[in-house]
C-alpha cells in the first residue's frame, strides 16, 4: 500500500509517504512559516524524490485536528480533495493521537498536549508501552492546571509531549513534581511517518465529503451565539 | 508563444476549465467552455448561518467552506456532464477575500490540479466579477467595468484581455457596506442591499441627501458622509417628534448612490473612449442601478452589458471564465499559490 500523510495542524509541516508499506520519505519543518505556500510544494517534492504519481497512491492520511483552525483547515480540504479525486480512501486522525505515537514504548500513561492560549490545552491521555497507544481520555480543551490536577491523581509517571513547550513546561513541573516525564525536544514533535501508520490501521471514512476538522471549540461566534440563545429559552 | 498560435490552439479544441470561488460566504464551482459557456454554476450559500450574527463571521464561514467544497466540485461536474480527465486548468480565486475562506478554495484546487496533473491559475476576485460579461457577450474593448460589490466600488478601463486599469476607486465604504449599514439603521434585516433596492421602488426620494462628488477630475468614489447623512436625518427627524417612511429615505439614498456611480461611470467612458461599458459584482443585482446605467448608456449610445442575477453575485462561472484566458496566455500559478486578502488588479 503506497500512502501519503500530511499534517499541519501546529507550527509543524509534516509529509510522509509510505511504499509498498515501507516508510521511504518524510519532510518535516518546525518554524514558523506560512504553511499554505509550503504544504503543496512539500508534497510534490516528496512524492518526486520517491517517485510515485499522485496516481499511484493508495490512501491519503490527514491530522484532522485539534489544533491551529487554518492550519487543520488547509491539511483537510488537501486531504479531502486530493482522495476524491484520485477516488481513494482518507483516513482523519487525531493530532494528539498522532503525537502520543512518540510514546508508544513507553511504560505509563502519556499526555501530548496542543496550546490553546489563555491557560487552556488541547490534550487526551493516552496508554504506551506495546508498541501501540490506547486511548484513556477522549481528546478534548481543557484548563492546564485543573487537568495536570486529575494527571496527578494518577499517581503513576505521565510523559508529556508537545510543542509551544515554554509555556507550559512550568507548570506541568510545578503540579507533577516527580511523576512527570519530559521529552525531549525532537520527541515533542508530530512524527509525520509515524501519522502514516496509524492511519493505515485505522480504518478509512466510507465517504471521503464527511471528513471534517475536529476543532474541539466552537467558533467564537457561533459559542456566544449559543450562550445568548440558551440564555432566551431559560427565560421562556 | 504568440497570440496567434494561441488562438489556433483555442478553434482546434474545446477548453475546459473548472473554477473555484471561496472568497466570502458561497461555496461555488463552476465548469465554463472556452471561457463562454458555463456548463454548470453550482453556488452553495451560507447566508442562513451567518444571518443569526447579522453578517459574515470569517471563522464560521471557512469552516463551512471546508465540509462543503468537495461536494461542491462533485456536483459540478455531474451536472456539467464533465470528467477530471476532461478538464484543461482549474482556476481559483487567490483574492481579495476572507483569507481563512480563500484558503479553502485554493488548497482544493491545488489538491485538484495536483491529482490530475493540471495546470493551477490563480485568478483575482474582481477579475472574475468583470469576465462574468463575457459570459454574457463578447467583450469589445477599450471597456469600461463600474464594479460594485459589498467589498468593492471600482472603475476599471481595459484595452485589452488582461490589462486592468483601476481608475477609481472607493476612499472609505464600499457601496455594498453602505447599503448595509444603511439597512441596519432603517432596521432592515441582513442583507442590506436588496432589502433598500425593493423599499427604494415603494418610496419618493423627496429627501436631499448629499452627492461626492469629490474632485473634478476624479473617478474616486465615497460613501461615508452619505451614510452618516442618513443617520443624521434620521436622528434629527426622531429630535423634532416626525416620521420619515423608510420607503422615503430608502429612495432618497439609492438616488444619491446611483447618481454618483452612473455619472462617474459616464464621465469616464466619455474620457477614455471606450466601446463597452460593462457592470460588475453584487450590487449588480440592484434594479435601479440597472435602469439608470442601461438608460444613460441608451442616451449616449453606448454597448452596455449587464450580468444575470446569478452572475453578477459571487460564482465560480466567472473565476472560470477569467481563468480560461489566464491559461490561454499561459498564466499559470505554481504550487506555492497564496490566498491574498488584498492585492492590486493589474
Ligand atoms: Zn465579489
């Protein structure tokens, strides 16, 4: 199976392709530079360099979020588009699920997280140790400091992954002390070959439309809109 | 390659080209042949959604660009009776727009062009609203386009396909932001424009409200003071205990707006000496706008065309149709396309 992964959900531009089931390619950039100019190109330089043609793939695999809304938005409609029109099948994965791979050996629980600013994070946890992660807490958006509280009360070692680091090393030391693991710098990041193996173990949507961003947050409007009007009905 | 070989290339075969259009709120894609056609123009429109904000909201807006568009292009080419392997370039709306919406359309296009091993055109959004003629008739130029949008008021001479002289332009509010905040201020619901146009034709613009002219030699226009002057009325109106008819003052606006685009418009065509004059975007769709033009342009005998309805608003029939001479002249757009949410039409 020739696969082609992308994700640009973070500052991270990650490409892999997967040949024959081999990972023979990657292109992985953490800066930050604009990813609309750079994902296509990347892409196309990738599958020249191991040369395979748009038509010789097999299945498109996308971090589908959470994470930057443009940056999901650009990987999707990419992802989306390029499975319809080659009319094969498009696997959405989570972005933290993804990123938790980095851990797959570890013995314990792992906790990748996304910044979402104001204090808060995209974040799940997740169980390594065979190779493989298990889901332990649904991904969702979340205060840092009232989920490092629930980690703690694990009371096992958490390994905790993630880029935007600064701003949340501090705190993740301050509440877990001794039970936090922290990775390293190049651990920290989505692996884009390691997003193509898990989403050739997933299985694919039955109808390529229905891939959507999972954004995790409404849109400001739209949460605001939906307070008022929840707050119109109370009155009725 | 030259003009000549072009066009000989463009009688041998048809040209099929797709176009994408995200650059606001409707998700549209349209098929065109040989930049006349228009094979199918499907226009998905979000204004049910955005009306609970009373406006576009730019992140509510990508989001449902982006469940939307591949649907949109599949329904196209059923409809167009087209295949992938039948298209010769798919042309995109790179801007000005909504970046977060633009971004959208340009990465299914990429993605589109990328698959099928074809060739990308990035094409700007009033661009497009000016080609919407040629789907009409045969441009003749030199030509004169008034375009007249929500996010646009702008005078645009060409003397030839390609060349785009803005020679006037809005100094504040575009014409369709006037007509919706005016709107608002009548308490009309969103959007604005249509609403005005149909009050317009119930009502008598007795009430005078101030024309800008600007300087004499300009083809710039403004609409701020006018809009404050409305305000204005209203609230005086309001401090003296009196009723003005909405119909009253809805009137009195679209007469001042009108005069202002139809005589810049006029002027204009009298000093470039253009063939053609052609009308363009959104506000397009206004009915008194249309009579009035159509009217001036009978007087002094000018060829005018006027868009449909369906083309003058946003579609993807348009970004196609400017698209098909893009590629015709061999513009095309690498891989690394941005979406630009403002740039110069040249
Ligand atoms: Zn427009």
């Amino acid at each position: 199976m020739n696969v082609l992964a992308i994700d640009t959900s973070t500052y991270v531009l990650g490409v892999s392709v997967i040949k024959e089931g081999q990972p023979v390619g990657e292109k992985m950039t953490n800066i930050k530079k604009n990813h609309a100019l750079r994902l296509m190109p990347a892409v196309e330089q990738l599958l020249r360099d191991v040369d395979i043609k748009p038509a010789d793939l097999d299945r498109i695999v996308v971090s589908h979020g959470p994470g930057s809304y443009t940056g999901v938005r650009i990987a999707v409609t990419t992802a989306k588009t390029l499975a319809w029109s080659l009319n094969i099948p498009v696997v959405g994965v989570s972005s933290l699920e993804a990123l938790a791979q980095n851990g797959r050996y570890f013995q314990g629980l792992i906790a990748p997280f996304i910044d979402a600013r104001r204090g808060q994070v995209f974040t799940g946890l997740y169980q390594g140790g065979t190779g493989s992660v298990e889901n332990v807490i649904e991904d969702g958006l979340t205060d840092h400091r009232a989920w490092l509280e629930k980690l703690k009360s694990y009371q096992k070692p958490v390994l905790f992954l993630g880029n935007e680091w600064d701003k949340h090393v501090e705190v993740i030391e301050e509440i877990m002390g001794e039970q936090a693991v922290l990775a390293k710098p190049a651990d920290r990041l989505l692996k884009p070959a390691q997003l193509a193996e898990l989403g050739i173990e997933k299985t694919p949507l039955e109808n390529v439309h229905a891939l959507t961003p999972q954004y995790l947050r409404l849109a400001e409007a739209e949460a605001k809109w939906m307070e008022q009007n929840g707050r119109e009905e109370e009155k009725r | 390659m030259g003009d000549v070989k072009m066009n000989e290339g463009f009688k041998e075969k048809d040209i099929y080209v797709l176009g994408i259009e995200t650059s606001c709120d409707e998700t549209s894609v349209a098929v065109v042949k040989n930049g006349r056609d228009v094979l199918c123009n499907v226009i998905a429109s979000q204004i049910e959604s955005h009306k609970r904000f009373g406006g576009v909201v730019p992140e509510v807006a990508s989001r449902h660009h982006v469940e939307q568009v591949t649907l949109i292009i599949e329904e196209a080419l059923t409809e167009a009776e087209v295949t992938l392997g039948d298209l010769d370039a798919v042309a995109v709306t790179e801007g000005p727009g909504l970046v977060g919406s633009l971004l959208v359309g340009v990465h299914a296009a990429k993605a589109l062009a990328f698959a099928n091993n074809l060739p990308l055109i990035g094409v700007h959004h009033i661009a497009g609203h000016i080609y919407a003629n040629h789907l009409v008739d045969t441009l003749k130029f030199p030509m004169l386009s008034l375009v007249v949008s929500g996010g646009h008021t702008e005078l645009v001479v060409m003397d030839e396909h390609g060349s785009f002289k803005v020679i006037g332009e809005t100094r504040d509010d575009a014409v369709g932001e006037a007509y919706d905040k005016v709107a608002r201020t009548i308490g009309l619901p969103y959007p604005g424009g249509p609403a005005i146009d149909q009050l317009a034709h119930e009502g008598e613009p007795s009430i005078d409200l101030p024309r800008a002219w600007l300087e004499p030699d300009s083809y710039d226009f403004s609409f701020s003071g006018l809009k404050s002057a409305v305000i204005n009325t209203l609230h005086n109106a309001k401090q003296r205990g009196e009723e003005i008819e909405a119909s009253t003052l809805a009137a009195s606006f679209q007469e001042s707006v009108i005069d202002v685009l139809v005589g810049k418009t006029m002027k204009a065509a009298r000093d470039y000496g253009v063939q053609q004059i052609c009308l363009a975007g959104g506000v397009a769709a206004n009915k008194g706008l249309r009579e009035r033009l159509s009217t001036a342009c009978e007087e002094e005998d000018y060829s005018l065309i006027i868009p449909p309805l369906s083309l003058c608003t946003d579609n993807a029939a348009m970004i196609a149709a400017a698209g098909t001479f893009q590629f015709m002249r061999g513009e095309t757009s690498e891989m690394d396309l941005n979406a630009r949410a403002s740039f110069p039409l040249r």
